[in-house]
C-alpha cells in the first residue's frame, strides 16, 4: 500500500456519534458494530474488531447494521451524493464501498433503512421488549434463588448423612440381619446400593413391606441413607423425622 493510499484510508476510519435518546444497549451495539482496528495493508478493506455474528443484539430483532443505525451514526469527511451533507454510513458494506472508491448514500437517504428504523423503535415493540426484559430477569432471579436453596439442601443432606460408621456392628434382630444380607445380596451395586424402586426384581413383593422393612434397616444402623439422595424424596415435610422413599432412595450397606 502506497503512502497516498494510507493517507487516503485513514481519513476513511468513522467516527461514531450517539443518536440524541436512543436507547443505551442500542448505542452499546452501535458501537461494537463499528469498532475498527484499521484497513488491510495489501487489500486496503476495513478490518473490524468483532465479526458481527459475535455481537449480541439482546433480542431487537432485525438486521445489525439496522440495530447499529438505531444507536449511532458512523460518519466520514465526505459528502452524500444526494443530499450534499455529511455522509453517515449505513453498514460496514458501504464503508468497502467507498473506499473502493464508490459513492454509497448516507442514513437518511437510505428510505429502507429509515423504515426499518421507524419499526425498530416502535414503542409498542419496545414495550413488548421491556416486558420481555422484565420476565427474563425475573426469570433468572428465581433460577438463582432456586439453585442456592438446592445447594443448601445438598449442604443439609451431606451434613445430616455423612458416610461416617462405627467400627461396632450394630446390635440388631435376626429379622434385620436377614434382611440386610439380602439387601446385599441383590443389590445390583454395593457402592452405594442404587434406588431400589429401580430394581429389576423387588427386594420385597409388597411395595409397602418394601418401605417398613427399609425404615426398620435404617433405625437399626445397618443402612443409612445417602447423602447425594434427592432431598425431594422425602416423605412429608419434615426430613430429618422420617426417611424419603425407600423404592426411591440410594443407601450405603456398611454391616454384611
């Protein structure tokens, strides 16, 4: 690239100027949109600072360069053709345009561009868009409280649960024995034994002597539950008075 040339580009770099009252994120968006690190050495074309598929239009809708155009003005030291004043760009395209040295129009000779713009600052789409923007954020905020009162729950469980065991085995009828043994027997995994309601063969035919015997294993601390047992299986609303589903629980079997 020559020197005239350089010369020539540089004078070619917009500047960018705020539209009066335009919204703050359309601005923002604006002004990525026309970031430039400068022009090619051997092309002489526009090099941009963000590739326009990764500048976020936070749900406008539309074309960038027209989300752009609804923020900013990107204007040059030429002239528009067609109505002799200060040339306003209307898209990155027509800044290649001129400096490939063609004549492109500016903003508000664009008539499309300027009816794109009359949509795009609707009030009764921004209204829309405001709502949106409210149900989002009220949205998230029930995401955030909602996965703190989770990870309170799981700090609760791993608290309440820990897999801490005495070395004495517990004292405990044959009955119980019998029945942890076959808890062991046919678990499909010992580490720990998997919910059981997922079993292929039940541990006990009778769903309900299922739950009595299982509550009887824990009482008696041959089994215990699990800390990483979802805390929404438990029975009623109090958790640490009465076990979560048996046919739904994961439970360690420390006692043979």
């Amino acid at each position: 690239m020559t020197d005239e040339m350089s010369t020539v580009l540089a004078g070619l770099t917009p500047t960018v100027v705020p539209v009066d009252g335009a919204d703050p994120e359309l601005i923002a968006i604006g002004e990525r949109y026309w970031a430039m690190a400068g022009f090619h050495p051997e092309l002489g074309t526009p090099v941009w600072c963000e590739k326009t598929a990764d500048i976020d239009t936070l749900g406008w809708g539309g074309p960038l360069y027209v989300i752009a155009a609804g923020g900013v003005r990107a204007v040059v030291d030429h002239t528009c053709p067609e109505c002799q004043q200060q040339l306003s760009l209307t898209s990155r395209t027509a800044l290649a345009d001129l400096a490939k040295g063609e004549r492109p129009v500016c903003v508000a000779c664009t008539e499309s561009l300027m009816s794109a713009l009359q949509t795009l600052n609707d009030p009764k789409r921004r209204a829309k868009r405001e709502a949106a923007r409210a149900r989002a954020a009220e949205q998230q905020a029930l995401d955030t409280a909602a996965a703190a009162w989770r990870h309170t729950q799981r700090e609760v469980m791993e608290d309440r649960y820990r897999l801490t065991f005495s070395e004495t085995v517990p004292r405990a009828s044959v009955r119980e024995m019998i029945a942890a043994l076959a808890l062991l027997r046919y678990a499909p995994s010992t580490t720990p034994i998997s919910a059981i309601g997922s079993w292929l063969d039940p541990l006990h035919p009778a769903q309900r002597e299922t739950a009595q015997l299982l509550g009887t294993l824990v009482r008696a601390d041959l089994i215990r539950i699990h800390p990483t047992t979802s805390v929404t299986l438990w029975s009623g609303n109090r958790p640490h008075s009465r076990p979560p589903s048996p046919r739904r629980t994961v439970i360690p079997t420390p006692y043979m």
